[in-house]
C-alpha cells in the first residue's frame, strides 16, 4: 500500500521542489544543510513530538519524498498546550522557512487529516501527501518503523528548530540542550 502511496508523489500538484533540491540549497551563513538519517520508530516519534520538527519521509522504492514540518500548539501564555497538540504542515513550494500548507493535527497520537472546517484550497484528504504522513504516523505508534520508508531530519533541532552543528547534535536530532527535555 505505501509503494502506491508513494508512486503517486510524483503526480501530486503539491509536491513540487522537495529536499533534493533543498539538500544542495546553501543556509544563511553559506553553509550547506546537514541532514541526518532517524534510524528507529522511538525517535522518530521523540523527534516529530518535540514540538518544532522538520522531517523529510522518503520512499526507498520510488525515491519519492515530501518534507513537512510539525509544530507544537501554544496556549495563551506561548507555552505548549496542554493537550499536546501538533499542526502538521506540507512543505509546498522552494523556500525551507515558509511555505508550508497545513496538512492536519496530532492529537493524542491519532492524526486527523485537513481541518475542522475546510478552506479552499486545501490539500485533499486523500492526496499521497496527506496519506503519505498518515501512513507512517501509524505505523510509528505501533512502534515500527517501515522499511520502505526513511525518515531524515533537516538539519534543524527537533525541539527548537535551530541549526545543529555538531555531528552528535546531527546524529541525534537534537541540540545539546534540548536533547536533554528529550525521552
Ligand atoms: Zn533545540
């Protein structure tokens, strides 16, 4: 089922530049972005959980991927919402920072697809995007990770979101301090 999932990314009008091209991209400061590779289910839930993740799923069969981005919900105080609430956004156009369509929300580990009250324009319920991320959602509750599908980081602290410099940092996904909020 995931190799139909992913055969259809190609097709998809919302998969258009991903993270090849953004792998050769330069940051900021002229540097080129460190990806890392998340090898288990436990992490790669850790990471996608922690509140400003930004992850890449690759098919190995097709070579397909779509990068999306999972931030935390925020309550009135800017702290995270009680709930545990996460927006799930697609990466859709060329610029890393920005232009992400909102995809859906984890609420206590059960992805809901869309939003409560749909906008036009929205990515459809069933496009390999959002079926893409749903799939691999599931299976990492059950605590597996697929072997049809990587999971890489961008190079960015799951936790915080800035730029990982060392190669542990880059290894684990994680900043030095934030990894240790991290389990
Ligand atoms: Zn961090």
């Amino acid at each position: 089922m995931l190799d139909e999932i992913f055969a259809q990314f190609a097709h998809d009008p919302n998969f258009d530049k991903p993270a090849d091209a953004l792998s050769c991209d330069n940051d900021d400061d002229g540097s080129t972005l460190d990806h890392g590779r998340i090898a288990d289910a436990l992490t790669a839930r850790q990471f996608i959980t922690a509140g400003k993740a930004t992850v890449t799923l690759k098919s190995l069969k097709s070579g397909a991927r779509f990068t999306y981005r999972i931030t935390a919900a925020k309550d009135e105080n800017g702290d995270r919402s009680g709930d545990g609430t996460l927006f799930v956004g697609l990466l859709s156009g060329p610029n890393n920072d920005g232009d992400y369509k909102y995809l859906g929300r984890i609420s206590r580990d059960v992805f809901w697809r869309g939003r409560k009250n749909p906008r036009p324009g929205d990515i459809s319920a069933d496009a390999p995007s959002m079926k893409a991320f749903d799939w691999t959602w599931r299976k990492l509750v059950q605590g597996t990770l697929p072997d049809q599908v990587e999971i890489w980081h961008e190079g960015r602290c799951g936790r915080c979101g800035r730029k990982l410099t060392v190669p542990e940092s880059i290894r684990s996904g994680f900043g030095p301090e934030c990894i240790q909020h991290i389990g």
